[in-house]
C-alpha cells in the first residue's frame, strides 16, 4: 500500500496553502450621549461631583459642564456606547435619589 503524500513532501505543492482571505471589518458600536438636565433643587456640588465619579471628568471639566447643565438647561456628561450610557445614567440618578436630589440623566444617539 503506498503511502499518503504530504504536503511538501515532492508532489509539487512546496509545502505552502493559500487561502483567499476575506477581510472582514467591524464597525464601531454607535454612540449615545448622557444628558444631564437642570433642575432647581440639585446643587452644582453635587453635579460636579456626579461628574468627577460616575463620569471621571477632572474637576476643571467638571466645572464646565455643570456650568453648561446650568446656564444651557443640558450638558453632555459623556458619550459611551449603549449599554455603557445608560448604565452610568442611571448610577448618577441612583446617587442623587440617595442624596435627595432629582437630578435627571437621560441616553440618546449621538
């Protein structure tokens, strides 16, 4: 019984297998913005510190984006992929039912 060939082993092959490739490239996940609305009750403290720690925004960018939810009535606090957005918009509203305030976030597509 002969023996099985092996590729490279002299059937003309040089031991090398090509294969067309097809590139497949994935797109980025869409984005969404999490809005935070002014209110009259909640304080530009506690916004700017909704900010620094469910966001991570420095305390200078902290400032500017409370100051934008104040003067503007809405700031962007950050713009993450769905399921991301909508988790840290409800962590910033969980923390100002905790504090008593009625901050609102809200998700929308960038």
């Amino acid at each position: 019984m002969p023996e099985p060939k092996q590729p490279g082993a002299g059937n003309g092959e040089g031991g090398v297998v090509t294969r067309t490739r097809t590139e497949k490239r994935l797109k980025p996940p869409p984005m969404y913005k999490v809005l935070l609305h002014n209110d009259d009750y909640t304080t530009m403290e506690f916004v700017v510190s909704v900010l620094e720690s469910v966001f991570g925004h420095p305390t200078p960018v902290a400032n500017r984006i409370m100051l934008s939810v104040h003067h503007r009535g809405v700031g962007v606090a950050g713009v993450y992929p769905h399921e991301i957005a909508e988790f840290k918009a409800q962590k910033a509203i969980s923390m100002a039912r905790s504090a008593d305030f009625p901050l609102l976030a809200t998700v929308e597509p960038e």
